[in-house]
C-alpha cells in the first residue's frame, strides 16, 4: 500500500501549487479593475538597442496612446545602431506626438539598458515616468490603466504582466508558454502570500519622486535585474507597489534560434536565483517535471507511477488551460497543450542549471554575475 502511495505523495507538492495559482489568480483577475480618469503627464522612456521583431509597429503602439499629454524619448548608445532610421521614421509620421530621440554612448556602469535610461531621464519633462522594453506592443488604453493607480499618493511603481499572443512556430510557442504556465502563475501566487515587492520589466510605471528617492536609475547601474531591484528598492523606501491588470504584449522574433531561447532563459534563471535565493531555490519543490519523473523513477515506471504523473498533467493541463483561456486570455492553450512536458522539462534543466554557474549572455555580451545581483563586464 505504502508502495503505491510514494508517486502520488512525489506530485503532491506541484499538485497543491498548481491548486493554489488557481485561486489566486481568479481572485487577481475577479477584482474590478482602478477607474482610469487619473491622468497625469507622462514621459515614456524607452532604452532602445538593435532591431525587435517588427520594432516599427511595437514604438507605434505608444504613439497611438488616447491619453491627454505625453512625451516619448528614445534613448541609443551609437551612431550606428539599425534602430535608428526606424526611430526617425516613426518621429516623420507621428509629428503630432512629442517624440525626442537621444544617442549617447556614455557607459556609467555594466548595465548598459540603464545607462540609456539614464540618458532618457535627462530629456524627461513630466513627474510621472514609463519603462517599457523595445519588444512591447500596447493598446490604445495602456497608459490610461497604468496610470490610474497613482491617484493614491501612496503607490510608487505600478507593473503590469505580458503575454505573447501571436507565435510563429514550436520556438515561440514554448517561450510563450511560460509565460502563462510559469510565470503568471507564480506573480499571483507570490502576490496573494506576500505582496508584491518587485517589478516586471516589460512595462513600469513610477513616480518621479520615488525614482529620485532611491538614487535614481543611477542606483540601478550594475545590477542586471534593474527592474527586480527599481521595485524592490521603492518597496523599501515605504511606497506601496500596484500590480496592473492590463496586459501588455511581448512580441517575439520567428526566426530566433534555440540557443538564443536557452541562454536567454538561463540569464532570467540566474538573475532570479541571486535576487530571490530562497524564493528560488524552494521553487524547485513545485516544479512538475521532476515530481513526475521522480513518481515514475521511484515506482519503478509501474502502473502507479504512471498514474500519478498523469494525474499530475491532468490537473496541470487544466490550470493552465484556464490561465490561457480565461485568465492571461493569449489562446495558446489547447493548441500548443502537447508542448506542456517540453517546457517544463526545459524549466527544470534551466533552473538546475541556474543554481551552478554565475556567467550570463545579455545581447552578445558575457557578464560576471556576483552575490546580490551586481554584474561585471567580461567582454563579447
């Protein structure tokens, strides 16, 4: 009898995880979502570097904005970057936004993003400032949502979740999986047991006087996770973190190659590992993969192994169909479901990888990432 139990106590863990980003994301998605009649001016900053999939539609989403007074700066560190006709070319067609564009190639520390970002913040002029990533793409009510929650005086930093909607080929497919099955799931869970103090990177929006509290993006320089440490510095400085319901969108390359996918996951791996250690480490507990192999492995691949790693997909299948479906609402899932394992074998491989190693790939360049979450240059 014991015997028989053993696999099903081996995904009991991941069972009751994937129960709980369940209810917690229902209860996320379930509340109203803030009145947006805040409307505060805003500079959107956005540190630009090479060519996205499609960057001309992306940078034209924000210039399509229904929103009373906002100003958007480029920032570029050459003279020669193949983003910058694109840049000129949407300042031509959208004359009536306020559009700057800067190109400076002054490094003030290893994370060269927010050295652009710096660059950025020089040129803006409004007390409310946006982040977005070059690969975001928004509707036309984006900064009506995120702007909202700042009515309080109280919120410092209002981030929102992305998804990636549109995939081109298995490549995609499996990146953009886990965003629904991983990632979303664990920010609600995350949220509901703890508060939200961190942000997302895609989009973030803050208060000026917040930015300013903490040292600026100047304090944000030579650590890798700029948008982990910008929401977790304001929480410190006593600023309450708002997590929006809107969704912005991630818009990835077809013609990206697996290795770049790899080493891509390997640097969010890493980067999660130094700036949550216990947080990370414990996530392996709630992985499913490694329940299923482990139920299987210690039945000896018997008919109750199998039975419990079914049950294990079953329920995981269902969450993350209901995640996909009804919650995140990309429609990936039940198209791409039978890429499920595939992916979560991948998270599992990266995540034993990420515990081992300090060395991260970021846009071609190697990084030495040290205790805390600081990086140092090791060239191309």
């Amino acid at each position: 009898m014991l015997r028989e139990a053993l696999p099903f106590l081996a995904v009991t863990p991941a069972l009751a995880y994937a129960a709980i980003t369940l209810y917690c994301g229902r209860s996320f998605f379930a509340a109203p979502a803030p009145l947006a009649d805040h409307a505060p001016p805003v500079s959107i900053l956005k540190p630009v570097r090479g060519v996205d999939g499609d960057s001309f539609e992306n940078f034209a989403s924000f210039c399509r904005q229904d929103y009373p007074c906002y100003q958007i700066v480029f920032a570029v560190a050459s003279h020669e970057d193949p983003v910058l006709p694109i840049i000129r070319e949407l300042m031509r067609r959208y004359p009536e936004t306020d559009i700057e564009l800067v190109v400076d190639p002054a490094i003030h520390g290893a994370n060269y993003k927010v050295c652009n970002l710096m660059h950025a913040y020089a040129r803006a002029k409004h007390p409310l400032l946006v982040v977005c990533d070059s690969d975001i793409r928004v509707g036309e009510q984006y900064l009506r949502q995120v702007c909202a929650p700042f009515a309080d005086p109280e919120v410092g930093l209002v981030t929102s979740l992305y998804r990636s909607s549109e995939v081109q080929g298995t490549g995609c497919a499996v990146e953009a999986l886990g965003f629904c099955c991983e990632m979303i799931p664990n920010v609600m869970a995350a949220l509901k047991l703890e508060g939200l103090s961190f942000a997302l990177g895609a989009s973030m929006a803050v208060r000026r006087e917040a930015l300013e509290g903490i040292g600026g993006f100047e304090a944000l320089v030579d650590y890798l996770a700029d948008d982990y440490q910008l929401g977790n510095m304001i929480h410190r400085a006593g600023y309450r973190l708002e997590l929006s319901p809107y969704f912005v969108e991630s818009m990835m390359r077809g013609d990206e190659k697996l290795s770049e996918l790899l080493s891509r996951q390997l640097r969010w791996g890493r980067t999660m590992r130094v700036s949550r250690p216990g947080g990370y480490l414990a996530s392996g507990i709630t992985l499913p993969f490694p329940g299923a192999l482990l139920a299987l492995l210690i039945s000896g691949f018997s008919a109750a192994g199998w039975g419990a790693a079914a049950l294990l997909y079953l329920v995981r299948s269902t969450v993350c169909t209901t995640y996909s479906q009804l919650l995140v609402k990309d429609r990936l899932l039940p198209r791409w479901l039978w890429l499920l394992p595939l992916r979560d074998a991948l998270s599992f491989g990266v995540w034993g990888l990420s515990l081992i190693g300090n060395r991260v790939r970021w846009r071609g360049d190697l990084f030495l990432l040290e205790k805390g979450g600081k990086i140092v240059e090791m060239g191309r």
